[in-house]
C-alpha cells in the first residue's frame, strides 16, 4: 500500500512540473530590411556621328563637279548669276565667283578672258600683261588666264553702287567647257592673299569631273 502512495505520489509530483514546463519559444519572424530605392540609371550618351568636312560632298554647276579646298570658304551667292561662291579664310576682299549661264551662253573664251583683263590697269592706267594657258582636268579643257593690277570692281548688280576698286590685286580666272556649258571661276582679291590661295584653287580645277 505504501509503495502505490509513494508511487502515486512521484507521479502526481511529476505532473505539476510536466504541466508548468514552458513550451518551446517560436523563433521570431525575420522582417527583411528595406532595401534603398535603386537609383535611376543616368541617360546614355547620344551616339554622334563625325560630321564630314567641309566641300567633301563636291559644288556642281554645268554638269561639273568640283572641290573648293581651304582657304576657300563657301558662302552665299552675292547674285543670281553665280552658281556658287566662295571667300578666301581672313580676307573679307578676295573671292572666288562661279558662273554657269546654261548650254552655249555665256561668250566664247577669248571675249570673256578679255573682259577679265579690261578690269585691271597698270599704274599708268594701261592694260597689264597677262598670262594665258591650256590644261585639262579629268577629260575637262580648261583654258586659265592671271593678271595683276589695279582692279576696278567688276560689274555691279542692278541698283547696286560699284564695287570698291582693289590697288595691287591678282586675278586667277578658269574655263572649263562642262557637258552642259562653260562654267567660269574667277578669282580677285589682294594680290598676296590669291598667291597664298593658288594651290588650292590649282586643286580646285584638278578636281574637276563630270557629274556622269
């Protein structure tokens, strides 16, 4: 009878502490920190493409194609008579003027060479000498004249007031007989900025091709 009771007892002793034991903490949820806002992604470059040089693409006029090479500075025609023009770099009196009048217009050489030279004198009011020549540029006849003088400014546009005279200038004057016509280049200014620019006009009438 007693060893039931004590057995009784050391269960019912067990019970209490049975029950009282805790139950297993539950591990605590791990709440994941906020990750900071990504920054925006800087804007790429725009992609640029080198722009191409000046004069590459060629000027046409008469079924002609041509280069002006610098100094030559390409600029808006003064008149309609020229198809192109252009300035010589750091010299507002020099330029190049490109006339193209259409199939057989314009005058022969020989009378517009002439007029050329007619608008310079020596200093004694005489006409200068000149000098005349023959080439060829791609297949193209071209006939070249140069003279120096005092140069009295050309013709003068409709209601325009004459051009300034030029003491010691130079002209460097071409005609090339294009498949649709001649086409004039005339170059005056200064005398030492058309030396400065005869290679490069020499280029420009080197680069002379038929636009077919």
């Amino acid at each position: 009878m007693r060893s039931f009771t004590l057995l009784s007892i050391a269960v019912l002793g067990l019970s209490p502490i049975a029950c009282s034991k805790p139950s297993e903490d539950k591990a605590a949820p791990v709440t994941a920190e906020p990750s900071a806002p990504a920054a925006p992604a800087a804007p790429a470059a725009p992609a640029t493409t080198p722009a191409a040089p000046s004069g590459a693409s060629g000027t046409t006029a008469g079924g002609l194609r041509f280069t002006a090479p610098k100094p030559f500075v390409s600029r808006a025609p003064k008149s309609s008579m020229r198809a192109a023009e252009f300035g010589i770099e750091a010299d507002a009196q020099s330029e190049l003027a490109v006339f193209y009048f259409g199939a057989d217009q314009g005058g022969g050489v020989d009378a517009n060479i002439s007029r050329w030279i007619g608008q310079f004198k020596t200093a004694d009011g005489s006409d200068p000498q000149a000098k005349r020549g023959e080439r060829s540029a791609h297949g193209i006849p071209v006939s070249t004249v140069e003279t120096t003088g005092t140069y009295n400014g050309g013709m003068a546009g409709p209601g325009a007031p004459p051009p300034a005279a030029i003491p010691e200038a130079m002209l460097l004057g071409a005609i090339a007989k294009g498949p649709q016509g001649s086409v004039f280049f005339k170059l005056v200014g200064p005398r030492a900025s058309v030396e400065a620019a005869r290679p490069a006009f020499d280029q420009l009438i080197e680069s002379l091709e038929p636009t077919r």
